[in-house]
C-alpha cells in the first residue's frame, strides 16, 4: 500500500529507476466526480506488452483508493 504523495513519488522514482524502459501508453479514459477508469498499456523493453486497467476512487478531489487489474 501506498500513503501520500513523497510514498508515491518514491514508489514511482524506484520503478523507473529498477525498469528505466518502463513506459505506458493510455488508451481509454473515463471520469466522472467520483471515479476515474483507466485501460492502458504497460511497455518494457524485451517482455511481452501488458494490457492493464484501474480504477480511481476519489474522495474531496483526492485519490483515496486504487484498483489495478493486469491482464
């Protein structure tokens, strides 16, 4: 689990530190006030691309919990 956003920052900072081809490309977005769902594609170098979706529970204009699914 990740609390806050300097856990955040760090969590993504060593991800791209540990797979620096990591990349990730959007390709579906829907938002409303409450929730935000996401389907993009997850691309490293060598592996096979990875078709994730997400979805953003927000709360008071803040991400309060994440579901991510990898397919």
């Amino acid at each position: 689990m990740v609390q806050g956003k300097p856990a955040l920052y760090d969590w993504w900072e060593s991800a791209f530190e540990t797979i620096p081809s990591l990349h990730y490309r959007v390709t579906s977005l829907t938002a409303d006030a409450n929730r935000v769902f996401m389907e993009y594609v997850r691309t490293v170098e060598n592996e096979q691309d990875m078709l994730v979706a997400e979805v953003l529970e927000i709360k008071d204009g803040k991400i309060v919990f994440s579901r991510v699914y990898h397919g």
